[in-house]
C-alpha cells in the first residue's frame, strides 16, 4: 500500500516519517519485508536528509497472517462503513470480539473469514474498538497496521467518541441528564463483576433521557472513560441497572435475554480523508420488541 507525502522540515526521513505515525517497527517492515521509501522518486534509506518540498513515497508491504492462530469463519457481516482503510459492522450479540479459551466463533474471526473470501492483500484483523459478548452495535477495525497506528492516536486523545443506548429500570428520579462520576475496581470475590468503590480507578459516563414509560427509561450514554462493564456498573449503582443484565440486577420481565446494551454511534476523524465520520447503527431487534411492549 503506498502513501505519498510532501517534506515540511529538513530533516531524516524517519524523523519525518515518525510525525505520521510510522513507527521504528513499522519502518523494520518497509526495510525487511518488501516494502520501500521514496524521496523524488528515487530509493532512499530512513537516514537520508530530507529538503522542504522533497516528495516522500511510502511502499508498505502487505500483511500476512503468519502465525495462523486466527482461523477464519465465513460469517454475513452487517457493515455500516467500509474503504480501504478502515471497516465497520453492526455486531450481533452473542459473540467475543476476540477468541479465548471460551470463545472459538468469534468477530475477529468472522472478520478473517470476510478478508480471505474477498481475497484482500492484508490478512491481519486489527480491532479498534471493542464490546462485549452480550453489547450490540458498531466496532471499528483496521485493515492494516498503520491505519491501526493513527487511529491510536485518536484513542489516547479520547478523540473517538462512542455513544450507547441502554434500557435501564428502577425506582426514583432517575433526571433527565446528568454524570456519573465513580470510581470502579474490582471485588476481592470476584474476578468477573465489577464494582463503584473508592479504591477503584476514575471513571466518567454521562446520559441522556431519551424516552421514558413509568420506571423504565430509553438512554443515550457516553463513555468518557473505558472501565470494564463501567455502564452496567454505574447504572446499577445508581439503582437503574440494565434490562436484562441480571450479573448487575438487572430486571428479567421484559423478555431481553442479554444486557440491554447497544453502541449506536461512532465518530472519529478518517486521518487518510481528514474529515469527520459519524457512523451509525439502528436500534437491534430484541431493543425494539421491548419499546413496543412499553408502548402496548
């Protein structure tokens, strides 16, 4: 895959390269696996002395999958977005994001699967943003490794938003909006759950009210922090946990049989486009069955 770009400083290659997000690594891979750089059309190495103006081509050479670990699974993804760059689905509940000693039929190898059959040039799955098995909604995947390395930049900035819808149930004045701002770490009793404690590390969601039917309440969320199970968490401490999430205390009535959870929106900058995307995905079907209900 080849990327141009035109010398600001005069400076080596690689000092410029670096303010792009091509890594040390990823500059070994250019010099031992094919690939090659370009300064005015003529082969240069990493050392070279940029001038201002000098034209800089980059040949990064293809992925592999060489380790094999990962095994593809033919799987029909619901994609919300895709180019050259980057890939975003509509995850369905039920699956890991990644394998594990539980988990063998997994997106990432759905993922796999999606790339072979269409016989892309990069093998490797590169997973952007994560959910869990029981969370609906969209994940972001790169499709080769220095798109994956400008997007994490954006991640530790927090610059990639991520916004969920939650049905949550419970008794008193749950407020139209507001932050929740509570530490989360872990029981000594347990490896799974998680819980608000003041020895837990910082964490920061915010909601929004979006619909209401008596006790139980439609929400728009925002992590501003990414603990693990921090929505459930908080909700539950606020005495509103998720339908369906009975780990947390969540209500069964209602006929969800998952954790009513669902990433509905992505925003980040496309660094290759330099523009915003906003990417969305629909209300899922055991959401809409429970809406119609309150609605009856």
């Amino acid at each position: 895959m080849r990327f141009e770009f035109v010398a600001d400083q005069h400076v080596k290659v690689k000092t410029f390269l670096k303010k792009h997000e091509i890594s040390k690594s990823l500059l070994a891979k250019i010099k031992f696996r094919g690939g090659d750089i370009l300064v005015n059309g003529v082969q240069q190495n990493a050392t070279y002395l940029l001038d201002i103006g000098d034209r800089v081509v980059v040949d990064i050479p293809s992925e592999e999958d060489t380790t094999g670990k990962l095994a593809p699974i033919d799987y029909p993804l619901d994609l919300i977005f895709e180019d050259e760059h980057f890939l975003a689905i509509n995850k369905p509940v039920g699956y890991a994001s990644i394998p594990s000693a539980l988990h063998s039929s997994t997106i990432a190898n759905f993922v796999k699967g999606y790339y072979i059959k269409n016989q892309y040039e990069n093998k490797q799955v590169h997973i952007v943003t994560r959910l869990d098995r029981d969370t609906s909604g969209l994940m972001l995947f790169a499709k080769h490794g220095y798109a994956h390395a400008r997007l994490d930049k954006q991640l530790q900035a927090k610059t990639i938003r991520k916004r969920y819808y939650a049905l949550v149930r419970g008794r008193g004045d749950l407020g139209p909006s507001g932050d929740i701002i509570a530490p989360i770490g872990r029981p000594k009793d347990s490896i799974i759950t998680r819980i608000v404690t003041p020895s837990g590390k910082y964490a920061h969601t915010s909601y929004k009210v979006v619909q209401s039917w008596g006790d139980v309440h439609l929400v728009d969320i925002q992590l501003h922090t990414g603990r693990t199970h921090q929505i459930r968490v908080h909700f539950s401490h606020l005495g509103f946990p998720l339908l369906g999430d009975d780990l947390y205390g969540g209500s069964l009535d209602f006929g969800i049989e998952r954790q009513a959870l669902h990433c509905q929106n992505l925003s980040f900058v496309h660094p290759f486009m330099e523009e915003q995307l906003n990417l969305t995905s629909p209300l899922p079907a055991d959401f809409q069955a429970v809406i119609k209900k309150l609605n009856n």
